[in-house]
C-alpha cells in the first residue's frame, strides 16, 4: 500500500464530503450552513491541490484543475459571505446565502469530478 496514494486519496474524498456537508441544506437558510463548515471545506481543498502539484501526468494536470476551480469557487464564497456580512453590514440570509451556497455548489461539482477521476484511476490500475 502506497501511503501517498491514501494521503491523497483521502484529502480528495474528505473535500468532497465537507464541501457537500456545507452544501446541502435550504439555499438562503444560514443555519443550515455554518461558517466554520465553509472554511474548512476551503482548507481541506487548499491541502488537497497542494497534493495534486507533484503528478506530472495526464490524469494529474486534470486533478489539478478541478482543485484550482474548487479553491477558487470555495474562495469566492468565501470573499462574498465575508464583504456581505462584515463589511456592507447585510443580513446573511436570503440573496447573500444563496450566492455562498451557488458558489460552494459549483466547487463541489468540481469535486465529484476530482473523486470521479480518482476513481476511474483506481479502476484502470486494478486491471
């Protein structure tokens, strides 16, 4: 068993599965969205493209854009939620929520993909 390999397997799966805890919920409902929930996601995301930097391969290159497109939807979500609520003084329920969650849904479809990909080299290296 190759500790790499489940290092990197790991932080995929585990970016994937906080960025759809963050996710799922009423779109404009903040309590069912937790801050601490999205910087974590976003976090586990940055560890995970960091991960991805050393493939030099085909397969890698793709791994590695679908962590850039996740960390930059993450970090937008991010940079929304924190202007809204902190800076302009909005309420973050309603239109700002939904444009946080928009955002992290577009970084989670990026991590299917990631997880998709990992998956499907897991397979064609078993045969």
């Amino acid at each position: 068993m190759n500790l790499e390999k489940v290092i990197f397997g790991a932080f995929v799966i585990l970016a994937c599965t906080l960025n759809f805890g963050f996710f799922i919920g009423e779109l404009d409902n903040p309590q069912h969205h937790h801050p601490m929930e999205l910087a974590a996601t976003l976090v586990v995301n940055l560890i995970a493209m960091t991960l991805k930097f050393g493939d030099r391969t085909h397969i890698g290159a793709v791994h590695l854009a679908t962590s850039i497109v996740a960390v930059v939807q993450l970090v937008a979500a991010t940079v929304v939620w924190v202007w809204a609520t902190q800076v302009s003084n909005l309420p973050s329920e309603g239109e700002v929520m939904a444009t946080v969650v928009s955002l992290s849904g577009g970084a989670l479809l990026a991590n299917f993909i990631s997880v998709a990909l990992l998956i499907g080299e897991t397979l064609r290296r078993t045969r």
